[in-house]
C-alpha cells in the first residue's frame, strides 16, 4: 500500500537538488535574455516612428548594439572573476531591465544610441556569464542538456514579442511597451540564486591562471563551430532584427500583426530546441547539423519569395525549427574543448556571433533601406548551406571527454 507512495520520492528530491536548482537559474537568465532581445528587435518600428529616424540609422543602432555586445562579452570575463559567476548573471540582467527602459524613454537621439549600445554590453555580460554556467550544468548532467536552455530563452521572445504585439493593438506608444518588457526582465532577474555545483566535475569558473594559458590553439579549434555560429546568427539577426519590419513595409501589415513573424520564429525554435537534446542523443550532433542546414536553407528562400504576411509567418516559423538547434550545439561543443576555461574559449567563440549579428543587422539593414528586404533574406539561404561541411567536426567533438578532461595547465 505504501510502496506507489515512496516511488515518486527520487524524482522529487532530483527536482530539488542543488544541480536540478542550478539549471533552473540558468534557464531564468536565458529566459530573461530572449525576452529583452524580443523586447527591442520587435520595438523598432515604434521607436524608429516615434523619434522619426531613418530605416539606415536603425541599422546603424543595430550595429552598435552588436559592437556592445562584443566588448560586453570580454568584459563579463571581468565582472566574472570580480563577483562571481552567479552575481554577474544577476547584474547584467538588471542592467539589461535598465537600458530597456532607457530605450523606451530615450528623449532623443543621442541618448537613445547611448541606450541601444548600453542594452548591448549588458546582453554580452550575459552571453559569457550564461553560457559558462550552462556548459558547468551541462558537464555535471554527463549528457546533452544545452538546448533546453536555449528553449528557455525562445519561449520567453514568444512571450515578449506577443507582448508587443498585444500592447501595439491597444494603442500603446514605445515608452510603455518597453517598460512592461523591462518590469518582465526585472521579475526573472530577481529569481536568480547561487546553487553550489559538486566539486567532480571541472570548475565553470576557473583561475586567471586557465585563461590566460588559452593560446592559439582554440582559434583554429573554434573555427568550425564560429562558422556555424556566424552564419546562424546572420540569420538570427536578419529575422530578428528586420521581420516585423519587412512585414510592416514590404508586405505592407499592420504594426499590431507585424511582430508576428518575429513570434512565429521564437515558437519554432522553442519547438526546435525543445527537441535537440533528445536528437542529438538519437543521430547525433552531425546528422542534427546537416538536417537542420537543410531545413533553415529552404525556410530562408520561402520567406524571402513569401507573397503575403501568413505565408512570410509560416516560413519563419520554419526558419526557427531550422536554426533552433545550430547556436546550442554549437556552444556545447566549443565547451567541451577546454572544460577548465569554458568562459575563456566562450567569450571568443561569441566574436563569431558578433560578427554574425553585424554582418546579418547590417546588411539586411542596409539592403532593406534601398527597398530589397526580399534579397536580404534570400542571401542567407544559399549561405548557411555551406554549414554541412562543418558537421563532422561536431561528431569529434561529442567524442571528447568532456566529464573527465583536466583543466587546461600552462
């Protein structure tokens, strides 16, 4: 009679263990981190109108946000060892809440680039601090556990990007849409606790000694992983960054149903990443990879040849399944590389992501300001087919020992 009762026993106390905890603090940055970046990719038509600037100084915001972030990234190697790899979670996530709301209430337009490139810094911050903290979790776990995070962080741009779209068809301006995200950003900030990881596996923030004994060698090892990371985030940003706007000015939707295809694209990669782990532990990293190259080619060329809004929706709805798995998979392997200096090899794996968010921001920005928001997407479908040459490097990495590799030593 007492037996069924004690059988649910092991699973509570796995939720409750300090491992279980860690990866939901994780999970809450991510989540904060996709909701901000939402908050600010689907506001730029509002706040482009609202202080009257030209679609090219849109681009150029986006730019610098990118530039931010990169700075932002290495010094989170800073903040890191100054406060401790939780509390610089913490701290960028506040000063993420804030520079929304400095980018909502911006009184003009230099204070408002101020605010783009401080919102920036603060998402590199995250970056490094984040996905360090992953890579840890993900050691201790012994088994593929990174997209999960990444789900976190696409379900919370859902929310976001709803958000917007529901406070736009109420009439509201930029200032106070952004406030909203920024309060929601501000609520999953105040969640985050420091949970003790057991000392087995290899430390997720080692000594100054472990990263500065980070040569070149990593550059050449990261080189696979950084082109799919570029490539990825060429699109990420494309869709990101210039979907609500491509649906408002070319395929001429309504500012309340144009944040949809960025919505659309975040549901299909909450539904992508809420299944790669499980893949990965299926086919493996190399047939996800090139299964997903396919995929996000195909869905690229439809959005850029979609006639109207529902089927642009459609498509980036299937760029997002595509994609979902190519940043988490990518992240996770480069942490395998050196497990005793994760944010090390990390903060450089994210100079290809910047690159990528610049190179997609910007040329999509600039080839949307001269009216080809069309070849603007079709350009990075024919890029990321170039991925499938990278996929065996992912079957070498999944082979690495990971869980038992010794901190990198001089």
């Amino acid at each position: 009679m007492t037996a069924p009762l004690q059988t649910p026993a092991p699973r509570r106390a796995a939720r409750r263990s300090p491992l279980a905890a860690a990866r939901r603090t994780v999970a809450t940055v991510f989540a904060a981190q996709g909701a901000a970046v939402a908050s600010v990719s689907t506001t730029v038509p509002a706040v482009k109108e609202r202080l009257s600037l030209s679609p090219l100084t849109m681009t150029v915001l986006v730019v610098a946000v990118a530039l931010s972030a990169g700075i932002g990234s290495f010094a989170g190697l800073t903040v890191i060892r100054r406060l401790g790899l939780v509390a610089a979670m913490r701290a960028a996530v506040v000063s993420t809440a804030a520079a929304l709301l400095l980018i909502g209430w911006a009184p003009s337009r230099p204070v408002v680039a101020v605010s783009y490139g401080l919102f920036g810094m603060a998402l590199g911050c995250i970056d490094v601090s984040a996905n360090t903290r992953a890579s840890a979790v993900e050691r201790h776990y012994g088994r593929s556990v990174f997209a999960s995070f990444y789900a976190a962080w696409s379900a919370a741009g859902v929310a976001a990007a709803l958000l917007t779209a529901a406070t736009a068809r109420l009439g509201w301006p930029a200032q106070y849409t952004l406030t909203a995200q920024a309060g929601l950003v501000l609520a999953l900030a105040l969640t985050v606790r420091a949970h003790p990881l057991s000392p087995e596996a290899p430390s997720a923030v080692p000594g100054r000694e472990e990263t500065v004994a980070l040569g070149r060698g990593p550059w050449a090892e990261l080189a696979p992983f950084g082109l799919v990371l570029l490539v990825a985030y060429v699109i990420d940003s494309t869709v990101s960054s210039w979907s609500t706007l491509y649906l408002h000015q070319t395929l001429d939707t309504a500012l309340s149903l144009a944040p949809l295809a960025y919505a659309a694209y975040q549901v299909g990669t909450v539904t992508g990443r809420a299944c790669a782990d499980r893949l990965v532990r299926t086919i493996g990293p190399a047939a996800v990879i090139r299964a997903a190259t396919l995929l996000t080619a195909t869905a690229m060329a439809g959005l850029a040849a979609a006639p109207a809004w529902p089927y642009a929706v459609l498509a980036a709805a299937c760029t997002g399944l595509g994609v979902s798995a190519l940043v988490p998979l990518c992240l996770a392997s480069a942490g395998r590389l050196r497990p005793g200096a994760t944010e090390a090899v990390l903060a450089r794996l994210n100079v290809f992501n910047y690159i990528g968010v610049l190179a997609g921001g910007a040329a999509s920005g600039i080839l949307g300001s001269a009216g080809h928001f069309r070849l603007a997407f079709a350009i990075p479908a024919a890029l990321v087919l170039a991925l499938l040459a990278t996929a065996r490097s992912f079957r070498l990495a999944a082979q690495a020992p990971s869980l038992t590799a010794p901190a990198i030593s001089r």
